[in-house]
C-alpha cells in the first residue's frame, strides 16, 4: 500500500465519484462501508445522490487504512474509531510481518525450538 499522502481537493462537499477518486474506494465499498459505520454518513440531495462532506472523505481514509494497511476486520475497525473518538485509542503496533521478516523468522525458529522443549516435558511427566 502506499503512503504517500493523500491530498483532498480544497472543498465542502463531494460527490461519490470525487470521493472515489480521492480515496482509491470503490462506490459500492463506499456504500457497505456506510451500513456498517454508522459514522460515515452522508447527506442525500432530493434526486437521492450522496454528498460527502470533508471529514467524511477523511473518514473515508481512516477507515481504509484499518482495513487494507493495518489489517483490521470491520469489527475491530469500528471497536478502534469508537475508541479514537473517546480519545482512547493507542498507537497500533507495529507489523513485524511487514517490515521485519527476518525477526518474524527468528521469532517463528524459537518458537518451534520451545514447543519442541515443552512436548519433551510432557513426555517425562507422562
């Protein structure tokens, strides 16, 4: 994924399409996206077309990013934008699998080598 920042346009409102555009969001993710948090919630003009406003967009963002980068399920996301809005929420720890493979081998090799161990004791308490 990349993180490069996303510039949104300097504006109010938004159409889907614009919305779209800005986020790399599909519409109709958008519009799960809108049953399931309850937050994102955009007006509807009387023709019924969606107009976003700017923290919807950033919500938007927000929302991708726990689910495509940080790996949340859509549970775990709305548990975590509950908690942002509380002022709660902690850093999100950093991903070993990502950024460190070699450790994340490491890592895997030890705990091969103590299930190993611990199986042998079993064994001698058996």
């Amino acid at each position: 994924m990349s993180h490069e920042p996303v510039i949104i346009p300097d504006k109010e409102e938004f159409k889907i399409s614009e919305v779209c555009e800005i986020t790399g969001v599909k519409p109709f993710v958008l519009r799960y996206w809108e049953q399931e948090f309850p937050e994102l919630a955009p007006a509807k003009q009387p023709g019924g077309q969606r107009v976003y406003r700017r923290r919807d967009v950033e919500l938007v963002l927000r929302i991708k990013q726990l689910l495509y980068e940080e790996q949340f399920t859509v549970a775990g996301a709305k548990k975590r934008l509950a908690e942002e809005a509380q002022g709660r929420a902690l850093s999100p720890a950093p991903r070993l699998d990502k950024h460190h493979p070699d450790q994340v081998e490491r890592l895997r090799q030890a705990l091969a080598e103590m299930k190993q161990e611990l199986a042998g004791i079993l064994q001698e308490l058996s």
